[in-house]
C-alpha cells in the first residue's frame, strides 16, 4: 500500500480457477495442493490497484511472490465489503469480535477522540466501570479474567479511571479481535476473554503526524521510515504516540458545576508509544517496542490513586526460504504498579513484574491449517498494606506458567472441524493441566453456518 504497510483481507487467486484466499493481517497468504502449469496470479482489492503476474509451478517446488499496491479512488453510491465472510468459510470462529480502525471512526466518541474501550461498551455483554483504575466487566466474568494482549506482550492494565479511554491510541492499532468465547487453544490463562490487539509499523515511504485536540486531552502520532522501502521490499519504520489528558485543568472551566469547590474533576493520565520495525525483502520482519502508561485520580484532601505501566518487548515474523511454514514469535517485560495515598493513613502499594515469550508456528494444507507452539509466562507480585490497628501486612509471590497447543483446522465440504489440545503447567501448584477444545461448523446455506 502507499505507507508500506502490509494490505489486509486482499483476495489473491489463480485466475480462471478455484484457488483462491484472503490475506491475513499481516499481508501473508498461502496457496498450496495446486497441480503444476501456467498460471496468473491475480491481487484484488477494493481499497487499492489490482496487479497479476504469470507464474509458473512445478511438483515439489514453492514459488514466494510479494506484491506492492497503490491505492485508488473510487466513487460507489453504496457497497459493503465483508472480507470475514471469506473467514467465515474456513473457521469456526465463535464469540469473536474483530474492530479495526474504521469501526472506530464510526462510533460516537467522547470528546471527538475515538477509544477502543468506547468500541467494546456497545458489543454485547460488556460492561465498564471506573472504578479503581477502570475496569471491563465481561459477561458476568470478573476483570481479572480478561487478558488484554499488546503486539503479543500481555498488558495488566488497559484502561483508565475515568472509565471512557484506553492506553492504547486508535492512530496506532492496526487491528483488534476480541475473543468472549470458545478461543483458540492458542489462547489460555483466562476465562473470560482474550483482546489481543495488534499495532501499525509505521509508514515506510514518508514522514507524516496527526495531532488531535479536545475537551479532554491532546494526543500527538508521528511515523516514517529510517530506511525507506526499497522496490524489492524491506525498510525501516517507526511510530510514535503521546497522549495527555489536561481534564483536571479544563474541567475547572467547562465543567465547574461538578462541584462547589471549583476543583474541577480529579482525573489525569498520559501514555506514551513507540516502536521500530525492520522488514526484509521475503516478508520476515522483527518490530521492537516500549511503552510508558500513566493514571491519576486526586480527590482533594481525601485520596489519591495513582497506577503506573511500563514495559518493552518485540514480535518477529519469520518466513523460511522455501517452505511452508510461517514462524511468529514475541517477547516482553513489564512493571505495573498501583498506589493508594489516604488522609492520615499509611500507603498501599500493590505490583506485578511480569514477562511473557511464545512461539507460534503455521501450516498452511490448501484450506485446512495447522497451528502448534508453546509460551513462557512468568511474574512476581508484592502487595503492601496496613491492618486496622496500623501494622504493616505484606504478600509477595513469585511464578511461572509454561504452555504449549496444538490447533488443527480440517474444512471437509460444508462441514469444518477444528479439534485443538492446550497443556497447561502451573508451577506454583506443580501440576500440568490439559485443555482439550473442539469448534464445529456446518454450512447449511450462504445465510445459515
């Protein structure tokens, strides 16, 4: 595309043929079981220019083609373009929710900035509250139970007090799927949901920024190339976000009925984004990135809450010359604190120091796929505060969680069946917990799965 950036849920097919798929979002794709000949390799999109090139294939040998798109203007009087209904096809997906930036724009937003925490409050079964550092109710499951899933790095704390924002910048997400139900065995740790949330490169051609002002705060996004794309790929990119809230100076003027004091509203957070990634010419790539989330809740005289997130990590993409394999790995560390300051009483202090590594592997066997890898996840918690009588009462633990799945995805005419196995190993208790899942699908009609 213009930016560099990889083209999701392009169609590319064999003309005049049956073969045919849907790029994923990271712009790979994979046609396989295809008899030997001629062929012409078509890229189709609504968004950008088709392109097609002639190939040629032999028995045994894999042919590895990146295109390039530019974008184009249309003028439609109306169309919908649905490329989940290609997915819909090929896997079972149950219970899952997927919100890229475009369902943003289109939801009412508070203050003219669009959030993905205003996106999740009008799915069903979700509920937010802003109480203690804000918190995501989902169907009926505690918060807890949620994993909030950063470029793979698991993140503790999504979600400000005020309850209306999230850490993440709408600028900056790429794409985010929200799982309630019947998740992947790729997924594990929670019971509730899985929001694993997926970040932009950057624009690999040129430098551009949008800064964005409101009621409530400012944010500032800036992205470019240290090393622009070359005409066979690769390239160095970076992007960057800030995001400030001035609420608690604003609201003195705008919103001076809240109270009689004039204090205004007693909320204020910052977070801070950025990240580098390095692509190369056969669609490997590793992004390295870092984080600085912050969150304030100051009530004059009485309390004063304050949570802090910081973290780094990277994913890489790695595509082996010659084979069918697609190789995605990630690792990330993180501190998360939390801190209650009351009137004439001693300080609470709670944190988590935590860090996660996995490995993720994918087959692809024409419409049928297998998924298989393992993850690390390890943290210490310390928790500080005082009893009744004023002595200090202090809790710290230390654990490390080890999981490894398999997920295989047969699609047999109308019927798809997606049988999967997540061991589990729980090192505080010493015990491996077996996960056995299974999805089926059967497609009735067009209208009916």
């Amino acid at each position: 595309m213009d930016s560099g950036e990889p083209v999701m849920f392009a169609s590319v097919s064999l003309e005049g043929s049956a073969y045919g798929v849907m790029t994923d979002i990271e712009g790979f794709y994979s046609l396989t079981r295809i008899p030997e000949g001629q062929y012409t390799l078509v890229v189709s999109s609504m968004e950008f220019e088709g392109i097609s090139e002639e190939i040629e294939l032999r028995d045994g040998k894999i042919v590895t083609r990146n295109f390039f798109l530019e974008s184009k203007v249309i003028q439609l009087g109306s169309a919908e373009v649905n490329a989940d209904r290609q997915e819909q096809t090929t896997k079972v997906n149950m219970s899952i929710e997927t919100i890229r930036p475009s369902d943003l724009k289109k939801i009412p937003s508070f203050g003219g900035s669009p959030d993905l925490v205003q996106a999740l409050q009008v799915l069903p079964g979700f509920i937010s509250t802003g109480d203690q550092g804000g918190q995501l109710y989902i169907r009926g499951g505690s918060p807890i139970q949620n994993k909030v899933l950063l470029d793979g790095m698991i993140i503790y704390n999504a979600f400000h007090s005020i309850g209306l924002f999230s850490v993440f910048d709408s600028d900056v997400i790429a794409n985010a799927d929200v799982y309630t139900g019947g998740f992947s065995a790729k997924f594990g740790g929670r019971i509730s949901s899985i929001m694993d949330i997926k970040t932009r490169d950057g624009n690999k051609k040129k430098v551009q920024g949008r800064v964005g002002v409101s009621p409530f705060g400012a944010k500032l996004t800036l992205e470019g190339p240290l090393k622009k794309l070359g005409p066979a790929g690769g390239g160095i990119s970076y992007i960057l976000s800030l995001k400030h809230s001035y609420l608690e100076q604003t609201s003195k003027v705008l919103y001076d009925y809240v109270n009689d004091d004039g204090t205004g509203l007693p909320f204020n957070f910052t977070d801070a984004y950025g990240k580098v990634s390095f692509g190369s010419g056969n669609g490997s790539k590793l992004s390295l990135f870092g984080f600085n989330f912050s969150d304030r809740v100051n009530y004059q005289a009485l309390s004063d809450l304050r949570w802090s997130n910081v973290g780094a990590g990277g994913n890489f993409t790695v595509v082996p010359s010659g084979s069918a394999i697609l190789m995605n790995g990630h690792f990330a560390a993180s501190n998360y604190e939390i801190r209650l300051k009351e009137d004439e009483l001693e300080d609470r202090f709670s944190s988590v120091n935590g860090f996660n590594f996995g490995l993720d592997f994918k087959y692809i066997l024409g419409e049928n796929a297998v998924e298989y890898g393992l993850e690390v996840v390890g943290m210490e918690t310390d928790f500080q505060t005082f009893n009744s009588i004023g002595v200090q009462v202090g809790q710290k633990e230390n654990t490390t969680e080890f999981a490894g799945y398999v997920d295989y995805r047969i699609v047999n005419g109308d019927w798809i069946i997606n049988p999967s196995m997540r061991m589990q190993y729980y090192s505080s208790i010493a015990r491996f917990r077996p996960e056995p899942r299974i999805g089926l699908k059967y497609k009735a009609n067009e209208r009916l799965r």
